[in-house]
C-alpha cells in the first residue's frame, strides 16, 4: 500500500475501482462499518463516503485493522444500508501474548528522479509513525490493545507566482500585495511556495472481556483529529496566501459490543454506539471580503483572489450519531433464522453562511484600483448579531 488507506485494500476486490466505488456505485453508496459498528459520512459531504474524507485523513489506523471484508450483494439480513459495497474492518485485539510493534512510513522529494529534462521535484514529505500493543490484563479473561499513530503531509503548491504557466508574476503579486496593505491595512499572504499541510493524530483503543464461557464483551474507542490546508492554484485561478482555508476534523467513536452464545444453535450480537464528529473550516490571517480580479492581463476567464475565502467563515457541522443494533440468530439443521433490530439516531447542527464576510468582483484590475466593482455578494442573518445553525 502506498498510501496506507482502506481504499489501497478495497480496491483489489475485482468489482472495485481506485476510487473507492463497486460495481459502478458511487463511493457514497457504500457502507464502511468497523467490527459491525456503522462508521459513516452521514451528512453527506465527503467525496468517498467516509467520515474526514474533506481532511484527507483516514477513519481509522490501518495498523489497528487485522482484516477487511467487502460484500457487494449479501443474502444475509444483518448486511445493509448500501447500494454500492459493505466494507467491514475487523480491528486487532489483545491475546495471552504480549505483541507490539513501532512502525516509520516516509518519503519526500530526495525520493523522486529528476524530469527528463533535468528538473527537480519541489519540496514535499510525506511521513507517518506511530506503534501499537497488545497483551493480556488477567490471562485468559481480559485483553488490551492499543495502536497510536500520527501523519504529516506536506504538498507542494502549484501555479506560484512566476512559474511557468502561472498567470501572476512576482514583481505585479508584490505590488498588488503592497497596494492592498497600503490602503486597505491587510495582508494578502504570501504568493510563492510555501505547502499545504495535512496533519492527524489517531488513537484506538479496545478491550475484551470474557465474562464466561457464554458471553464476551468488547470496548473500544476511535480518536481521529486532522486538518488539511486548501490553497489550489491553477493556470486560470490565482489564489493569494490569505485566500486558503484549514479543513478541520475530530471524531470520537465509541463502541460497545456484547456477543453471547447461549448454546450450540442460539446467539446474540448486540452493539451499542456513538459517535461525535466535529468539521469546521478556519480561515487564513484576518477577516477580509474575498476579492476576485477578473480579466487578469487582460486575458479573459484569468482570476486572481485574495481576502477570506467566501464559503469558510461561517462553516461548522456538528454530528451526534446513535447505534443500536441487536441480531438473534438461530441455528436449526440446514436454515438459519436471524431475528433483529438495526437503529440510527441523527442530530446535525450545520451552520453554513456562504459569502458571510463579503465578495467583490471587478471586472478588471483597473476597476479595483478605482474600486468600482460588477458585482457585490454578501449573506446575513434575518437577526443581527446571531449566526443560527440549521
């Protein structure tokens, strides 16, 4: 795996693309649950369907996982919620031995050859550490294990002012830069390549108990917090340093699973969740209306933006999810009867105020220095003073 995800795994099953999709399906279609424990993007807003996916950060540690199971079209009843793939991680657990192990994952530019024609990679690394443990409380009865990992990302930014095909050159990024400071008295960031960072910490914990020989209990809890930069340039859109915005994530998922065998053809699986999960977006430097100059050069569709950008000052969710999922299955001769229950409980907060600070465009850089706007945007709420979710 190259870059140590569930989807470098899922993909090898021969229905899967590299884009997390089965069979055609959307990626959102899917349904990741670990050890049976629904783990999802509810809200919809990630483009692979799973929790962090807008901070480029993984739901859980691929080192906690000891196996991945993907169903596509399941006869068994306790298999659902999803059109495209079911993908199940089954997480380590502790055992009478004790097993650890500490792991370094890394690359950067020194890693990567010279283009044919001699020129070098920008600047990046790309790393990811971390250990995990496992071993017995009271052998034979209670078992721990925990895995804690962390990821470190830098990217190079593209289209910097003076690259080749980049629509900015430095010497008019700097008096752009300075003509704003001076009348307005903000900074419009920096221009050349400084990265995008990624950065998350992950913590997974379990325990197992066998209360007896009839019934076992598991406990465990996935910690995720991560961010992921957004500052994209491209050879039509310039974006000024104090234009990019932090994509912020935690998640808290907290599982409790008790499974029971009450004799050789009767059995119970019970599990009991929640999960908190908390996005926002931050932006750069101070608050500023976000500033398009359009017709750059004279040469049109060529953007260049600076100030806060439009749709991050007023963008938080909040999920709360509730699981409770029961399944009674019996065993009688060549037939299995499966009686059960399968429950989600949503609360959302979403506050999402587009174009919150403010958003001017001039037709042409002329028409900023004579502040003469084509187009003033701005949203408010009905109450002054207040910024109400939905």
């Amino acid at each position: 795996t190259l870059s140590r995800s569930l989807n470098d795994f899922t993909r090898l099953t021969p229905q899967a693309n590299g884009n997390n999709s089965f069979a055609g399906s959307s990626g959102k279609y899917n349904s990741l649950t670990i050890d049976g424990a629904v783990n999802n993007d509810v809200f919809g807003l990630t483009s692979n369907g799973l929790p962090g996916g807008q901070a480029n950060t993984q739901p859980i540690s691929l080192d906690a996982i000891q196996e991945i199971q993907v169903v596509l079209a399941p006869y068994d009843i306790s298999y659902g919620n999803f059109t495209g793939g079911g993908i199940n991680a089954v997480t380590r657990s502790g055992t009478n031995n004790v097993e650890g192990s500490a792991y370094f994952f890394g690359r950067n530019q020194k890693l990567v050859g010279k283009s044919f024609t001699g020129v070098k990679a920008d600047e990046f690394y790309n790393t990811q550490y971390g250990f995990r443990l496992g071993a017995p409380i009271i052998k034979d009865k209670l078992f721990f294990f925990i895995n804690a990992e962390q990821v470190k990302i830098k990217t190079p930014t593209l289209f910097n002012a003076g690259d080749e095909g980049a629509i900015l050159s430095v010497t008019d990024a700097q008096a752009l830069s300075d003509y704003v400071q001076t009348k307005y008295g903000y900074s419009v960031g920096g221009f050349n390549s400084t990265g995008a960072m990624t950065e998350n910490d992950k913590i997974f914990a379990r325990i197992d108990w066998n209360i007896n020989s009839k019934h076992q209990l598991t406990l465990r809890h996935n910690y995720v917090n991560g961010f992921d930069d957004n500052i994209s340039r491209t050879g039509a859109l310039f974006r000024l340093g104090n234009n990019a915005y932090k994509f912020k994530n935690n998640q808290n998922v907290s599982v409790a699973e008790l499974r029971s065998q009450f004799n050789s053809s009767l059995s119970n699986n019970l599990i009991v969740g929640y999960s908190r999960i908390r996005d926002a977006r931050e932006t750069s430097g101070t608050l500023f209306p976000q500033v398009e100059i359009q017709n750059w050069g004279g040469a049109a569709g060529k953007v260049v933006q600076f100030g806060s950008e439009r749709s991050s000052t007023a963008n938080e969710l909040d999920q709360d999810i509730i699981e409770f999922t029961d399944n009674l299955k019996l065993l009688a001769g060549n037939h299995t009867f499966t009686l059960g229950t399968h429950n989600e409980f949503f609360k959302f907060r979403n506050l999402f105020v587009g174009t919150y600070n403010g958003r001017y465009r001039f037709s042409n850089l002329q028409n900023f220095y004579d502040n003469k706007p084509n187009n003033i945007d701005i949203s408010y709420p009905a109450v002054a003073g207040t910024l109400p979710a939905a």
